[in-house]
C-alpha cells in the first residue's frame, strides 16, 4: 500500500547512472503545500533534469524487460486484492491534497507542515 518513492537524492543518481551530466532536482507542488520531507522520500512533486553528452543507450542497464502474460487467466483472488488495495491507494491520495489543504489554513504561514 505504501509507495516506497526514493529519497530525492536517488532521483538525481538515476539520472547520473544513466549518463546524465549537470542533473538538477526542483520541487514542485500546489502552493498550500509547504514541507520537505527527504528522510523518507515523501516530497508533493519533483522535476529531474540534467544534459546526456552523448546519444545511444543508457549505461544504466536494466536488462530485458519481463512481459506480462495477458493471455493467462487472471487469478480472482488477486485480482480482487488488486482492486481493494488500489481503491485503498487512491483514497489516500485524494484525502492527503484535503487534509494537507485544512492544514494550511490552520498553521500560520512562515511554519512547514
């Protein structure tokens, strides 16, 4: 249920990792949101830029990507456990924007939340 999204110094060494030079992290956000948490990798938003000097593949290599098969039935109880924890996910990130809304109307301004 819970997105392990990592910290934002991962995000700039994915991009090393792929080749990237000069990368660049800038948070972004609504403006009601006025925290910054890297411990745990939760931040509203983020852009990751940087320049690839050359062109071709990325030295990062994952390998072959595994492909579903769609053709196999899916199993029930999975796919109602999917859909529970799905709904569950998503609820939360509908009621996180309100609750963190609520919060900025109540904390005085020059505090983060």
């Amino acid at each position: 249920m819970w997105m392990l999204f990592p910290k934002e110094d991962g995000y700039i060494e994915w991009f090393k990792n792929a080749g990237f030079k000069d990368v660049k992290l800038k948070r972004i956000g609504p403006k009601w949101y006025r925290g910054v948490r890297r411990q745990h990798g939760l931040i509203m938003g983020c852009s990751v830029t940087g320049v690839k000097p050359l062109s071709g593949d990325s030295p990062f290599l994952l390998g072959p990507k595994v492909e579903e098969d769609v053709q196999k039935p899916v199993n029930p109880l999975v796919f109602v456990s999917r859909l529970i924890f799905g709904a569950i996910e998503a609820t939360y990130y509908v009621i996180l924007p309100i609750y963190m809304w609520i919060k900025d109307q109540i904390v005085s301004k020059g505090r983060t939340i």
